[in-house]
C-alpha cells in the first residue's frame, strides 16, 4: 500500500530534537508496559466491539441475545465478540440460571467509551483539526 504525501503542516520543516526531553520521556516510559494499555484500544478498536461497549454503556448490563439483537448479528457472533472483550479486561460476565449477562468491566473503561463518544463528536463539529499541534 502507497503510504500519502505529507504536507508541511503534519511534518516538521527542519529536524532539532530536544535531547533531554527525549531522554527523559524514554525513562519515564518504561515505568509502564504498553502491552495493557494497548490490548484495551485493540479491544475498542473494532467497530463491533465499540458497538457493544456503548450498548453498555447506555445500559449497565445486557444478556447476549440483546446484544445480538442490538448488532443484527447470531448469538454466536455476539458471544465470541463478548467473550473476547472478557479476555482483554474490558467486560465481565455474570451466569443467572440459563442466562449470561455481560457489563463493562469498571468505571474506567466506562470513562474510555464517554470520552471517545465524546471526542467523536467533536470531531464532527469541527473537522477543520484545529488546534492540532506541529513542531516550532
């Protein structure tokens, strides 16, 4: 795939790095495992998983045929996705007789559905991107 031309503004015009920010930030990056962190977005990062992370979010906690309902997709599909979501620590589940219910896991992954919902939005009132930062 053909990578697309920068224009001036995304890229900075000379090259100056700032050799003790960098070295800093390189310390304090290794204080935390991306791997985690990482998992999460994965997680979120698929447009029918973020589906279902804003069904819970609107509703607290949903049974799979509802979330299948919700999707238009099999029990199945809706369970494989859920389960997955469990695996990466974005869902938990709970079984009531015959029934499973699923929620989002805390109120942090709860924050990150707000705030992408949110962020969105503001995308959409503003796609000028504005307010980006470039190098000086």
């Amino acid at each position: 795939m053909a990578s697309q031309p920068r224009s001036k503004e995304e890229t900075c015009e000379i090259f100056s790095s700032d050799e003790e920010k960098v070295m800093h930030l390189k310390e304090k990056m290794k204080e935390t495992d991306p791997v985690e962190p990482a998992r999460l977005f994965k997680g979120l990062g698929d447009e029918t998983r973020f589906r279902i992370a804003y069904a819970l979010y609107l509703e607290a906690e949903l049974c799979v045929c509802d979330v299948a309902g919700i999707l238009g997709t099999s029990v199945a599909t809706a369970s494989h996705h859920l389960r997955l979501m469990k695996n990466l620590g974005l869902t938990r589940s709970r079984k009531e007789g015959k029934m499973v219910y699923y929620s989002l896991d805390d109120d942090h992954v709860r924050l990150l559905v707000k705030l992408a919902i949110e962020h969105a939005a503001e995308g959409l009132a503003d796609p000028s991107g504005e307010g980006e930062k470039n190098c000086e």
